[in-house]
C-alpha cells in the first residue's frame, strides 16, 4: 500500500500569504498543514509516500526531507502544471506500478486519520473507496449521488445544481482500477483531468466503488476564514505547557502553551493559545484560538482568533481579530497627522479601514 499526497497549486484563494509560501505549510497550531497529513498516513501504517510537486518543490522538499521525521519514505514526483487530480495520479503513474493507494490532499485536515477507512478498504476490497461529508454549500466540491441503499450511482464536480449534500473529502482510496479510469477520460469544461470523472468512468463499467460518511471534523483549508476555524479546532484539544519563562504579573488562563525560550511579560494570555519558541509578548493580551509561531515580537497589543507566523511584530495595536499574519509582517499604529492611511500591500491583499 502506497500513499500519494498531493502538494502542488499555487494556493490563489491563500494570497498573498501563498505568494511566497506553499499553501500545505502555512501553519495551523505552529504546525504545517501538511504534517498532520503525513503523520495520519504514518499513523496509518502507510510508509512509502509519494508527494506530487510544483512550483513549491524546493519549499516542500525543505520541510518534508526524505520523511525520516514523519516516519516515512519520501518519493518527489514533479508535475508541469495542476491539471487536475485525475493528472496527479496520471502524473505518478510509472512510481505507483501496480499498487493500492491511498490519495490524500495535502491541504486537507481530516482529525482522527484513516486507519479505520484504510481498514475497511482491505477488508471489504472494492475497486474504489471515497469518503464523504455533509457540508453546506456542496457546490464548492465534488458531490456525490447515493441510491437508496447508500451505493455511489453519480459523481460530479462543482455542480451548480448539487443533487445531495455530500461532498467528496480530499481522501481517496484506489487499486490499479484507476489507471484505467484515468487513462479513457478526457479534460473537463475546467480543462482539467477531473478525478470524479474518474470514479465516474468506473462506476459506469461496473466496478466496486463504496463510500463512508466522515462524523468527525474536516475542512479543505482553501481560505483564510477555514485556516482560522481549523486552528481553532487544533488548539482546543491543547494541553497547557509552559517551557517558557512567564513573569508574576502575567496570567496564563485555560490551556495555553508556551514553548521554550518563549517570554511573557506582563500580559495576559487565555487560552487556548499558542506561544512559539523565542517570542515575546510584552503589556500585550492574547485571547482565545491564537497560535504565535516562533520568534515572534506582540507588545502593547491585543489580539484573538488569529494566526501569526513566524517572525511578525505587532506592536503597539489595539484589537485584531481574525486575522492571518504573515511571516516578518509588522503591523503598527498609523501616525496620527497627517491623517492618512498608509499602505504597501501585496497582489490580491484585502484590508478593511474605517474612515
């Protein structure tokens, strides 16, 4: 059984965060997206993995290594460009030969893992095994049509008149089926390789393809606002730690971590909440479902439900909420005369000021 993670794109609805970043290491928690992917197939049981990369490689290479840390075995499959995900796997074929597969969006966070799909999928043997959740707007996603007795009869992508609520989560489970499936297919109106069309084409030819309904908690971190709730959701299964240095006048409240060479001062910090290693925060209030990476700089501030990544200042501001900022951002008062707004700001930045 063999893995393969898909770790391309250009991240357009993470930008400009994603302009100098790979979208699968943008951090929720002070840790990269991509992480928990490769520690749920690691988990799994799964240690021969193959990442599909663009033009992030250097990026994810960086990160990943050769999957030693994760306690895997790395394979760096280049692809041209994201033509789909239907692509990817055509992309990889020549690596994944004649083996089961899982393929698993390195975007997606997913909590509790695969191991119990990954076991249904070797118990029950199908051609295929996708899996599936409720969501709210089915039109953002691959949406799957059931039959009365749960089987998977139609599939289609970003359908602007969904016929179910269940969308496809970026975890697929394929035998060498695929290969087949993804080799008759053609580009979608898309002009990409559409992996439902895939599924599709072996549905129409009769083979076994089963799904599973997900209870637990998933999201496509495509945006800003789903970074934000899945940090949220990482940190309220924290455990409060403190290898840091926090003084008298400060208080950690509710579970709140500080890493080591971390240092509080005079602040107020409530959980659950995140310190990275060598930041400071200083005369500062950090409030609920904020993760500060490392060496980080927050003074006379406040701040809550937000990320700050590695390197930003935020200096002498009052309340931010619900924001992401970038790595080295600084973020401080305007001057107050003239009175102007000020602003160097990257492609695609969006910034809400009241007059």
């Amino acid at each position: 059984m063999k893995a393969l993670v898909l770790a391309g794109g250009s991240g357009t609805r993470l930008r400009p965060l994603t302009h100098t970043s790979a979208k699968q290491l943008v951090p929720v928690a002070n840790k990269p997206i991509l992480f928990y992917v490769l520690e749920g197939i690691a988990e799994a049981g799964i240690t021969d993995v193959g990442i599909i990369v663009g033009d992030t490689a250097q990026e994810i290479r960086g990160a990943v290594g050769d999957g030693t840390t994760f306690g895997i075995r790395a394979t760096y499959i280049p692809q041209d460009r994201p033509l789909g995900l239907a692509h990817a796997v055509r992309t990889a074929r020549d690596w994944l030969g004649d083996d089961d597969f899982v393929m698993y969006l390195g975007d997606n966070f997913l909590v509790g893992g695969i191991r119990a799909q990954l076991a249904d999928f070797r118990q029950e043997g199908p051609d295929a095994q996708i899996m599936l959740t409720r969501v709210g707007d089915p039109s953002a996603f691959g949406v799957a049509e059931l039959d009365d007795a749960g089987r998977v009869i139609r599939l289609e992508e970003k359908p602007r008149f969904p016929k179910s609520d269940l969308a496809l989560v970026g975890v697929y489970f394929f035998t060498p089926a695929i290969h087949d499936a993804v080799a008759a297919i053609r580009p979608s109106a898309r002009g990409e390789l559409e992996i439902t069309d895939a599924i599709q084409w072996l549905i129409d030819h009769g083979t076994d393809v089963r799904s599973s309904v997900v209870t637990g908690y998933w999201k496509d971190t495509g945006n800003a606002a789903d970074m934000l709730e899945v940090n949220r959701s990482v940190l309220d299964r924290l455990d409060p730690r403190c290898d840091g240095t926090v003084d008298e006048a400060s208080e950690l409240v509710g579970r709140v971590v500080v890493e080591a060479g971390a240092t509080v001062t005079r602040s107020r910090i409530v959980g659950p909440a995140v310190i990275g290693r060598g930041s400071r925060v200083e005369d500062s209030y950090i409030g609920p479902f904020t993760s500060v990476a490392d060496h980080c700089t927050i003074a006379d501030s406040e701040i809550e439900y937000s990320i700050v990544l590695t390197g930003a200042g935020i200096d002498g501001v009052r309340r931010i909420e619900a924001s992401m900022i970038g790595r080295h951002v600084q973020v401080t008062p305007a001057p107050r005369v003239p009175q102007a707004h000020r602003l160097i700001l990257g492609d695609h930045s969006k910034v809400q000021i009241r007059s």
